[in-house]
C-alpha cells in the first residue's frame, strides 16, 4: 500500500514540474495525455480560459496493443485540431516518462500534422 501511494506523490511532483514550464493558449493549447493501466487518455487545453477544446481516448479507437491505441488517439485528437485551425500545441506528458504509450501518442500526433 506505501509503495502505491508513493508512485503517486512522485508522479505528483513530476507533473508539477511539468506545469509549471507547460501553458497552453488559444493559438497553440497544451495537449495533456494521461495514462491509466488500462485506457490512453488526451485533452487540448486553453488555460488561459481554462477550457478543453478537444478530447479523445483509447476506448473510441481500435487497435490490437496499448500503443498502437495511443497512435490513433493521438491521430484523431489532431484531426480534431486541424478542424478548429489549431496547427501547433505544447506536450505535456502529466507525470509519466515519454516513452511507450505518451511517446505514441505524440507520434500520432505529429502524424496528424499537429505541431510541437
């Protein structure tokens, strides 16, 4: 039970850090990925607004492995971008290490032709 709690505080305060240098704007909002064990999830943020202009998940997209869902997440929340005229974002990986699925999910969206 410690060593969970622990993991938590430790994600905690790597996603402070993260924050505290990540903002997003209107122009180019902040795309935040969270990663859950069994579901990929990403936002594009306004925080100058403090509102959520897009969303998507791992479970509306289809895929045989994790990664491979966090791709086409990732695809599909910079389709929803191009659409509203965002081409440019700022990546915040909430926490996590920038490999795996938060790495798929950026690649997925550089695919989609979103920019960081």
């Amino acid at each position: 039970m410690e060593t969970s709690s622990n993991k938590k505080i430790l994600r905690d305060r790597r996603h402070a850090r993260v924050r505290s240098r990540v903002h997003g704007t209107a122009l180019r909002p902040r795309l935040a990925v969270f990663r859950s064990n069994r579901y990929v999830y990403a936002q594009l943020i306004n925080d100058d607004t403090q509102t959520t202009i897009a969303a998507s998940d791992s479970r509306k997209v289809s895929g045989a492995t994790t990664t491979v869902r966090a791709g086409e997440v990732g695809r599909v929340i910079a389709e929803v971008a191009k659409k509203q005229g965002i081409e440019a974002a700022v990546f915040d990986r909430g926490g996590f290490q920038y490999q795996g699925v938060v790495a798929a999910v950026a690649e997925g969206a550089r695919n989609g032709g979103l920019v960081f």
